[in-house]
C-alpha cells in the first residue's frame, strides 16, 4: 500500500464522522511508520472536520504507529487506549485532547 492509498481510505474513513458535538478545537498529527510511511493531521475547528497530508505544527497531539494499526483503531477493531498500552501506538502532546480521537472514532461509527 501506498502512502496516498492509505492516505485516501483514512480520510475516507474520517470525513464521516459527526463533530457537531465537539466544540473545541483539536488537532492531530498522525506519523505512520512501515509500509505507507507518511505524515497527515486531523483537525476538528468550528464544528468540521478537516483531514489533510501535511504536517501539524500547532497540534495538540501527535499519534505514531502503522497503517494496519490506524484502520484497526478506525474501524473500532482495537481500542486506541489498548493500542497505546500494548506499545503499538505512540501518543505525544496533550493526554486530555489525545483521548477525544476515540469520540472522534466513535462518532464515525455512529453515522454509519
């Protein structure tokens, strides 16, 4: 897989997800590492969702981990807390926003 393929089933897999709920702005920087290794942000501002390939320098956190692990979490396959625990996810920045990417997955999966 490439790193536009993943890059695309990401977005693709993010932009449905309802964030009228969230009310603050939040920001994420993902480094996927291996095969389709590349950057890309999330960000969540004035109620949209944005998801762009490039680098967030203002971000309030920063995921690392592989393309497998990304869909999984997506997917709702693997919860982001035990991917973190089991060290197939690295979390960087502020805890509190960081633990809203799973309201964030939730949502998608509540739209569906």
């Amino acid at each position: 897989m490439t790193y536009a393929d993943m890059f695309s089933k990401v977005k693709g897999m993010l932009m449905d997800a309802d964030v009228s709920d969230i009310h603050e702005h939040l920001a994420y920087q993902f480094n996927i590492t291996g095969e389709a290794e590349g950057i890309f942000y999330a960000e969540v501002k004035d109620g949209k969702l944005f998801v762009e390939p490039y680098e967030y320098f203002d971000r309030d956190a920063m995921f690392t981990c592989t393309a497998e692990t990304l869909f999984k979490i997506a997917e709702g396959k693997t919860d982001p807390v035990l991917a973190f625990t089991l060290g197939r996810l690295k979390v960087e920045g502020n805890i509190d926003k960081a633990l809203r990417l799973k309201e964030l997955i939730n949502s998608k999966r509540k739209a569906d």
